[in-house]
C-alpha cells in the first residue's frame, strides 16, 4: 500500500507534514528539459522512500524566450527552446500519476493569466501572456486557467520550512488573510506599482526583503505552533544558484537565466529541523540540477564527495 499523502490545503496555503522527502525547485519558464531531469530525480526518490516523496515548483512554469539558439543572448544561459505548453500538461500528467504529491505555487507569470500584471520580457508585442495564451488556444486556456487558480501562493513544510515565489516582503498581512486572497482581485496593471500590493504583490513580485520582515512573516505563518526558520524562494534568478541573504532566507535557481553547470535543485528530509538557512547543507539538501556539468571545484560537488 502507497503511503497515502499527509498535505493539507487552507485556502491559497499549502501544508506539507513533518515526514517524507521533499523536492523543490523553482523558475523553470517553459524549459521542459529541466522539469524532465526533475522528474528523474523524483522517481528516484519515489523507489528509495516507499513513495513517500512530495515535490513542489516554487511559481513561474511558463513563459520562456523565443530566441533562437543563433541569436541567444548569453545573459540568459543555456539555450533552450520555450516549451511552456508542454511543460504545463507534464505537470498536470505528473499530479495525475502521483496524487496529492505534486505541488506548484502561483508565480507572478501565471497570475498573468488571471488578470495580474503582464510581462513584456522577451515579447514585446504581444505579451508572454498573450503568446502563451496564443499557443494553448482556447480550450486548452480553460483548463490552464483553472489550474493556475487553483495554485498555493504559500507553502509551509515539515519542522522550519517556508517556501513563496519572490521575497516575502510582507508587511501586514496575517496567515488568515494570505489564505483567503483573492487571485483576480488585483486592478494594478503596472508592475511597479505591484510591490506594494499587499499579499499578491508581495509575494509574487518583490526581490528583497529585510531579515526583520522575513521574521516577522515566518512568526505569523506558523501552524501548529510548529516555528519556521527559513524561507526559500526564486523569482530572482541568481546567476551561481542560490545566494544565502539571511539566516532566515534563501534565494535560489533551479532554471531560468542560469548555464546548466549553475542550476541547483532543494532535497529535503520533511523530519528534520530547520532552524536557519545554514541548516541547508550544500551537497546534501543543496544539489547541482547537472552535476556532470558542474565545475570540479563546485562546493556542492566537494561537500558530497566528503559525506
Ligand atoms: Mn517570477
């Protein structure tokens, strides 16, 4: 018998029990060769854990580059062709062959399709909404659509574990009031007004946030009187995968923006305790997405050489 999945739901907050492994990653717009690598690891996991495994995309799936591999510009990695269609009806083939284990938060480009703020990044006109909405057509939107709304837009997970899209810049907010937000009430279309929207634009769009903030937030989003040290999140792409700010937050990139040799994935052990970021060990909860392409002086690759 499978060990039946422990995740709770209140409202726009997920929670994720104190046993099993989890893996996280976040960023990956559209690379559908990421999630694929991802998703090898996770069977991994599934065969060494009697199924006990949860896995969780921190937000922005979709929406990736339309330039050719000739005209890349080196600022964004490694090439890869956007495939954010295909990597959405993976991602809902995955939650169907792994019930209530497979979970991704509400990123700011899915918002977009919901009525936030849209990005212009790599098209100008249309937007990446409109060129992903373009793609999907019609019906397949609908589905999409009511996918994206029915994403978490927090994660609270196992002894000391916080995870959100950006920064969590939240300055009022209660965990009551996150996990009754409404997605579509949202009537800023400009993305610099976006961060100080409360909730969704603080966390779906901010990059920075003081360790007194972050705190504080992980004070007002504690369940069960379980406390919570760190907070993970991506948004930002960090070009050598993940940047301590803080003890209580990390920044990291499993994807978007980064050489392959850069991309890190997040592997934890739901039972054990996390006080502060530095209980993330580089090598064992901290791994290279490709390892083979990792710089032999790699610190994560050392640390697991040392176990
Ligand atoms: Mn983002």
């Amino acid at each position: 018998m499978p060990i039946p999945s422990a995740s709770r739901r209140y409202g726009a907050v997920l929670h994720l029990p104190s046993s099993g492994k989890l893996l996280i990653s976040t960023d990956l717009h559209g690379n559908l060769g990421d999630l694929k690598k991802l998703q090898r690891r996770y069977e991994e996991m599934v065969e060494q854990n009697d199924g006990d495994v949860y896995m969780l995309l921190c937000g922005d799936l979709i929406h990736g580059p339309i330039y050719t591999r000739k005209n890349w510009p080196r600022r964004l990695g490694t090439y890869y062709p956007d495939q954010s269609v295909e990597l959405i009806e993976a991602f809902i083939a995955m939650r169907a062959k792994y019930p209530g284990r497979i979970f991704a938060l509400l990123g700011n480009h899915e918002h977009s399709h919901l009525g936030g703020p849209q990005t212009r990044k790599f098209h100008q006109i249309p937007s990446e909404t409109e060129f992903f909405e373009q793609t999907a057509g019609k019906e397949r939107m609908e589905v999409f659509r009511a996918l994206f709304a029915s994403l978490p837009i927090l994660c609270i997970a196992g002894r000391g574990l916080a995870f959100t899209h950006g920064a969590p810049r939240v300055l009022s907010a209660s965990i009551d009031d996150i996990a009754r937000v409404d997605y579509f009430d949202v009537n800023v279309k400009k993305i610099n007004e976006m961060f100080n929207v409360p909730i969704l634009g603080e966390l779906l769009w901010c990059r920075q946030a003081g360790p007194l903030v972050i705190r504080r937030f992980l004070k007002k989003i504690e369940v069960d009187g379980q406390r919570n040290g760190v907070v993970l999140y991506g948004h930002d792409p960090i070009s050598s995968g993940y940047v301590v700010r803080s003890a209580e937050q990390i920044c990291f990139s499993t994807s978007f923006g980064l050489k392959n040799k850069n991309k890190i994935f997040v592997e934890v052990d739901l039972a054990r305790e996390f006080r502060t970021a530095y209980d993330l060990r580089p090598g064992i909860e901290i791994h290279h997405l490709y390892p083979e392409e990792a710089d032999e002086e790699s610190p994560l690759l050392q640390a697991a050489k040392a176990l």
